[in-house]
C-alpha cells in the first residue's frame, strides 16, 4: 500500500501522528473515486444488497451478529472506518439506527448520496477511528470495524478505548478483519506459502498480532466474547480488482479448497466478538 509522493506505511513510527493521519485521509479521499470503489457503487451492487442486506457480510461475521444482536430493529450502531458503507447500508435496512465514520470525506460523501436515493436515515461524521472526538458516550449497542481498518491504525489502544467509551454498558464490539496469520506470507494463490516477514514485525506496515489486538482490548475494558477463524469466502481475497476483470470462472475454480490453492490452508479472515460491562 503506498501513500500519495510515494509514502510509505514503514515511515509511520517517524511520523507525527497528526501529519500521518492527514496523509492517510489525502491517500482514502483520492482512492474513494477510484474503479474498485466505484464498482461497489453500481446499481447493480446497491439493488443486490437492498434485496439481500446479509450480503454486506461474511456469512459467517452475518451469523455471529444476530448471535449476540437477533434483534436490530432501533439499535444504535456505529461504523468506524466504513468505507464503501455496504455494512451502513445493510443495518440501516435491517432496522439499526447506524452512524457511518470515515476519515475521508469523499468515501461518506459518495455514501450519502446512495443513503438518500435509498431513504436510508444514516448519520455521517467525518472522524479519526483512532479519536472518535465527535461520538458521544455510552451510546451505542454495537460497534462494527470491517476489513482493512486497523491496516490504516498506528494507535491500536487509544482506538479501543475510544470504541469502549462510545459503547453501551452490554454494548457490542465486532471487529472483521484480515486473519494476522496471514501477514508474513506473500499470499499468492496457487502457490505454497512463502515467508517474506516475521509474524513479531508489527512495524513498518502495521501488522497487529492477534495478542496485540486482544490485549489492547482487555486493556481498554473490553470482555473477548468469542473468537471466529474463517476462510475466504470469493477470488476478491486472493485478487485485486483489476486482476480478477482479466480471469475466468475456470481460472477462479478450487481457488479456496487448500488442497488447490496452499495458501488457502491458513485463515483468511479473523472475528472478535467483545462486550463492555462496565460504564466508562
């Protein structure tokens, strides 16, 4: 992942965390508008996810929600780092009283106007998930991060003890993202996994461990509820975008069976269910 003028994330611990954070909001503001992200906006995509809300979510992450959650209607959930808002989307229509966060105004911007032609009542605020200054406290039922968010945290702690402050006592905090066991490989698919980093190299491309990212939980007051371990569910693990347009349902067969693909042996993705039992 590169930064605009070539910046890279092994420069983060040298950096001011204020002049990290604005470059990281240049970098997602300019990508908002990119082709990835605007295939994710079609009318296509938006009428699939208004006909199927579960769709916004892993099955399994689906599963685990309505687990703690069977009930969404008039609970007040907060998106930090929302992205394409497809999660947004599908808890406002699932009944959920949803607050979208995103350092970039463009990804919200986008989101908006999607919320409106859907008549979705969705809050936007322009927030550092590593701040959250503008949430209030003790207000929500359940926090959801997606993938990809803690890529963008140098503050692992201070994010968590923010999500604890915003949180209802009993309120819910989901976290989905990339398995960290899969970080030291190259992540090719087809191939057998080759290590091109340790596990311990949290720096430079901020790779949280999976104690890094339970610990800072405890620590901010959070109880670990459940742990999920998952496969990946699509080729979009494997492939970027502009990869996958060039491939064939041929080229994509088995690709998340192991005993095709190697890779595919390790955990894609991870799920941490926690809970705040204590008012802040």
């Amino acid at each position: 992942m590169m930064f605009p003028d070539n910046l890279q994330l092994r420069k983060v611990r040298w950096m001011n965390s204020d002049e990290l954070t604005e470059r990281i909001k240049a970098y997602r503001n300019e990508k908002a508008d990119s082709d990835w992200y605007g295939s994710l906006r079609t009318d296509e995509k938006i009428n699939s996810l208004v006909q199927n809300p579960a769709s916004a979510f892993h099955p399994a992450i689906y599963e685990l929600i309505r687990k703690y959650l069977p009930d969404l209607k008039g609970k007040r959930i907060l998106l930090p780092s929302s992205g394409d808002n497809h999660a947004a989307f599908a808890f406002a229509l699932l009944g959920g009283h949803v607050t979208s966060s995103d350092i970039s105004e463009r990804q919200l911007e986008n989101a908006s106007e999607i919320a409106k032609k859907l008549d979705l009542d969705i809050e936007f605020v322009c927030e550092d998930t590593m701040k959250l200054s503008d949430i209030p406290d003790d207000t929500y039922d359940l926090v959801y991060t997606s993938n990809g968010t803690l890529t963008w945290i140098n503050g692992i702690d201070s994010m968590f003890q923010n999500v604890t402050r915003v949180l209802k006592k009993d309120g819910y905090l989901v976290v989905y993202d990339m398995h960290p066991f899969n970080r030291p490989f190259s992540n090719v698919a087809w191939k057998e996994p080759e290590i091109i980093k340790s596990y311990h190299d949290v720096f430079p491309d901020l790779h949280w461990r999976m104690e890094d990212i339970i610990n800072s939980q405890i620590k901010a007051g959070l109880n670990i509820c459940e742990l999920a371990e998952l496969p990946a569910i699509d080729a979009s693990f494997w492939f970027t975008y502009d990869e996958l347009k060039e491939k064939s349902p041929e080229e994509l067969e088995g690709i998340n069976d192991w005993k095709n693909n190697p890779m595919a042996a390790l955990p894609a993705w991870m799920a941490l269910i926690s809970k705040k039992v204590l008012s802040s």
